[in-house]
C-alpha cells in the first residue's frame, strides 16, 4: 500500500508540476567554444581547495558530533535537539559560504568549470566526519569483535555518505544561486 498508495500519486502530481514550470533561463548568453582554462596557482588544485573546503563545515559540527555518536553507540540519551537544530543551521551556513567564497575564487582565476567542484568542496567534510569515527572507534569504544566493527564501520560509512549528499547539495545550490546572481547583474550592450 506504501508504495502504491504514496509513492505512486507522489510521482505523477511531481511531474504534472514539474512540466507546468518553464525552463530556466541562463541569465547571460554563452559561447558555443569553451575557453582555455589558463595555468591555476597551486591553491586552486581542485583536491587541496577541495579538502581544505570541508574543514570548515567539519569543524562547525565537530563537537557535536562526539555527543551524538556518544547517545548512538554508547547507549546515552541525547536531549538538546534545539541545539543540535541550532548547529544543522550553522553547517548550513558554513556549507554555503565555504563554498562560495572557493567558487568565486575559482572564477576570478578564469576557471569556469564549478559544478562539480562545488559540490565537493561542501561535501568533503564527510571525509572528516569519517576520520573522525575512525578516531572515536580507536579511542572512546571498546569493540574486539570483528563483525562488530564491520557493523560499525559499515553504519558510519553509510552515514558519511548521506552527509557527503547532504552538505554537497547544499554547497552546490548556494553556489548555484550566487553565480546565477552575479553573471545576472552584469550588463551586455
């Protein structure tokens, strides 16, 4: 019934929208030839400004993170959902701005291909969160079992991913608003 009765109606009345909506504009007309991406400084490497951009966000989350992974594992319960709500606010933030600032760069170096690296620079911090799991396996739980630490490693991976999804989507639509906003403000005659 879940399937049928949601899910189904769900897609037809998305799509009945989707179709209604014109498509985007692009806010400036592009050339048809892509331009040569001239030699980038070694800070603009897409793998460092891509590892240095998920520091942030990580950090953003980090302490949080020890009590959430504490009541998850460890079997403590967890009250302050405000705060933890107050901190998915500020990743988000952090997520967006991060990625901004690294996307402007990017373009002020005539480096034009940012879809994917904003994505990623957001979406990074999963790496760390990671690591971080890593860290608190070896440090805080005393697993000796090796299916036990399959199941753990298993459950983190799988939640470093979903945050992978969902500070990179983030970090990708504020890039997108951002660059849509400037190349709309500039004036072709």
């Amino acid at each position: 019934f879940l399937w049928f009765g949601i899910s189904v109606p769900l897609v037809f009345i998305g799509s009945y929208f989707g179709y209604k909506k014109p498509a985007m504009e692009d806010p400036v007309r592009t050339n048809k030839i892509p331009r040569q991406i001239p030699d980038q400084a070694w800070y603009m490497n897409p793998i460092f400004s891509v590892l240095v951009g998920g520091i942030l966000p990580f950090g953003a989350v980090f302490i949080e993170l020890f009590f959430i992974l504490t009541s998850v594992w460890l079997h403590q319960f967890y009250y302050i959902f405000g705060f933890l709500f107050l901190v998915f606010v500020i990743l988000m933030i952090t997520c967006a701005e991060i990625t901004i600032v690294l996307c402007y760069f990017q373009l002020c170096s005539e480096d034009y291909q940012w879809w994917w690296r904003a994505y990623f620079t957001s979406g990074s911090s999963s790496i760390y969160l990671f690591l971080y799991s890593c860290f608190y396996f070896f440090t805080k739980l005393d697993i000796t079992k090796p299916v036990s630490g399959m199941l753990y490693f298993g459950y983190m991976a799988l939640i470093s991913y979903c945050f992978f999804i969902l500070t990179g989507t983030m970090g990708f639509y504020a890039c997108f608003m951002f660059v849509r906003t400037i190349y709309g403000s500039v004036k072709i005659d």
